[in-house]
C-alpha cells in the first residue's frame, strides 16, 4: 500500500479537514477531546507563540492512502528558540504543549494500517531539513505504529501516564454491583448523609452553546475555590489566567457546536455546590477539571457528582467513561481499565542537532544564574 503525506500550515487548512479528521478519529476509535480538529485550531489561535525568544509554526502531517482516503494526522507544530538569529534549536512538538490544560497529544491512525502510516510519516519527517529534534506524545510503546517509526529513529523513551477508561453497564443498579466495595460505601455515604440531613441532589447538564457558556461561570469559580482550600488534596486552578478561561470558552463553544461538550452541575437546593466538564464523544465521555464547594465536603459531592453524571451517561446510552489522565485514587476507586501513553524524542542524527539537544536540556534542568542568563536564548512557554 502507497501512503503520501502532506503538510498543512494553516487552521484554515484544518477546518477544511475537519470531516475528514473527525472520521478518522471514529475509525481509531478515539476517547480524547484533545484530538478533536476544533482543539487544536482552537489552542494554536490561543496559544502559538511569535517572538523573539520562541516562534511556532503549523507543521500538520496528514497521510493519505492510494485511494485519497486520510488514514493519519500528527498535529505538530514547530518552534525556534530563540525565534531569530543565526543560532537556534528547532523543535517539532505535537500542538497542545501547554501546562495541564491539554491532558494528553497523540499520533491519530487508522488501527487497519498503523504500521504502514508510521513508516510514511518517518520517511517524510526524515526527508524535512526544518528540524532538530521530535518530542514524541501519546505513544504505545508496542504499537506498530511505534514500532514502525522506531525503524526510522532512535526513540528515546520518556515519561508516561495513564488514561483511566471505564466501562459502563446498561443500568445503573448494574454498574454499581460490579464497583469495588470502597466505592460503593462512598456511595451509600453520599447519598445517606444527604438523606439524613433532609437534603437532595440534583444533577443539571449545560450542551448548547448557550448553556455551556452560563454554566462555565459556575465552573470557573468552582475550580478556583477548590484550589484556594486548604483542606484535602492540592487541586492547582488551571484555568487561573484570562487567556486559559478564554481558551476553555472558545474550545467549548466549538465542540458545544458539534454537540460534544457538556458541563454538568450538581446542585443542593438552589446551591451550585460541585460542577464538572465533559466532552461527549462517539461512545464514551471524557471527564474533564471539576470544580466544587469545600463548604460541602462533608456530603462528598464531587463523588456524588461522578455517580450523577455516570447516570445520566448511561440513561442517554453511553458504554463507557474516560476518567481524564493520570493517577490517582479518585480514579483508581472506580476500576478502570488503564491505557498507557508515552513521550519519546528523536534527535537528527547530526551533530548540530545533538549539541541543541544537550544545551537545551542542560539548561532546562540546572537552575541558577547561568540558567537565568542563558535561558533567555531557550526560553519556556508562557500561557499567561
């Protein structure tokens, strides 16, 4: 099979694709807002960077089949640092390198010739000059689709994190005889201690762009008491700066457009006392940051939100549920299955590009003086 590849340089280029991309993703069987078209034409209008000290440019793969059929997109981008001069490192990343708000970037490839689009795009990357070293996303380790492009390159391996993905039954009161013990008495906590005291939940879903935009009000405050509590787990406010809330907009409203974002909010009375984004996709909802009132904590109601959203997904059909990335014991408690992603970086195999490397990475991980002289030339990302 004869797969080629192109480059697109331009959101608009990605909007013309959107169709296209969105049915590959169907076909790869995709569970993650994060590689929707509308998120990365949405995060590069926000966040793409054109100074002196880092600038980005669009570097979109997209492979096609012998039939024009797309059967691969690597959403990259490339930066310069510093963004001019006669010395520069120069970077391909996967679009999306922000601080948590993009909680996983990945290859998108159809599952029926993984290896042949990774061989595809290790040839046309290999064959781009424009380069010094790939920072790898959202690999599986022993995929053929790693496995091809590892042919091309030498993949230093990275970190790594779960994603959380779990299977819902067809009723509720069958989801919940299969949970773990400790669960289901957090559960009967939930709901018992609420009982006792004479209150009740109720569960609201914001979908169309005009609720979403109302209930993303309620969200944001949510998510930033919780973070300024000093009781229980850190909970950092992601969503801190006027240019993230904007994003959180804006990427909402598109997909809110496709009918895929939701934000559900739990209410106590009349109280909004816990709220959580989703994203909807073909099959499964992605739980995305939540937010609640640690005035409420004794009542559990972020677990008691969980269960309330799990019930209305699976009253509207839904088979399973992604409980965002990363590990922890709020995840681990439900039992989900875990997929593992990983990072890699390949490096050009010249010397120039070696020595990029190892300056970069000298001076991203010593701190002092010399650090804060020198890394004025490789500057980090600001999301301010």
């Amino acid at each position: 099979m004869s797969i080629f590849v192109t480059t697109l340089g331009t959101t608009e280029e990605i909007d013309h694709l959107s169709s296209e991309w969105h049915d590959l993703l169907r076909r790869s069987n995709n569970v993650m807002p994060f590689l929707l078209p509308e998120w990365s034409a949405t995060w590069w209008a926000f966040f793409r960077q054109d100074t002196l000290l880092i600038r980005d440019a669009l570097r979109v793969k997209i492979a096609r089949d012998e039939t024009g059929k797309l059967v691969g997109v690597l959403p990259l981008m490339a930066s310069e640092r510093p963004g001019s001069g006669p010395v520069r490192a120069r970077i391909l990343d996967f679009a999306g390198a922000d601080p948590y708000i993009t909680e996983q970037r990945a290859p998108i490839v159809d599952p029926a010739v993984e290896a042949e689009v990774g061989r595809a795009f290790a040839r046309a990357l290999l064959a781009d000059p424009r380069w010094d070293w790939i920072q790898w996303q959202g690999l599986r380790k022993d995929s053929p689709f790693a496995l091809a492009v590892e042919e091309s390159f030498r993949l230093v391996w990275g970190d790594s994190q779960p994603g959380n993905l779990l299977t819902l039954a067809p009723s509720w009161d069958q989801f919940r005889a299969g949970l773990k013990r400790n669960i289901k008495e957090a559960l009967r906590h939930c709901y018992n201690s609420l009982k006792r005291d004479g209150l009740s939940a109720r569960l609201s879903v914001a979908s169309t762009s005009a609720e979403v935009s109302s209930a993303l009000d309620v969200f944001f405050r949510l998510h930033a008491t919780r973070a300024a509590s000093a009781a229980g787990v850190v909970h950092p406010d992601r969503f801190e700066t006027v240019r993230s809330k904007r994003f959180l907009r804006a990427v909402c409203d598109a997909l809110a457009a496709r009918g895929v974002a939701r934000v559900y909010t739990l209410h106590i009375g009349e109280q909004a006392v816990a709220c959580r984004i989703g994203f909807q996709l073909p099959g499964c909802l992605y739980l995305y940051y939540s937010g609640f009132d640690p005035a409420w904590s004794k009542y559990s109601v972020m677990t008691t939100a969980v269960a309330e959203i799990f019930k209305h997904a699976i009253g509207q059909g839904v088979s399973s549920a992604h409980l965002s990335m990363g590990s922890d014991n709020s995840k681990a408690r439900w039992g989900p299955h875990l997929e593992v992603f990983h990072s890699a970086v390949s490096v050009r195999p010249r010397l120039l590009s070696k020595t990029a490397l190892d300056v970069y990475t000298f001076f991203r991980s010593h701190r002092g003086p010399v650090q804060e002289a020198l890394g004025r030339l490789l500057p980090r990302r600001r999301f301010d």
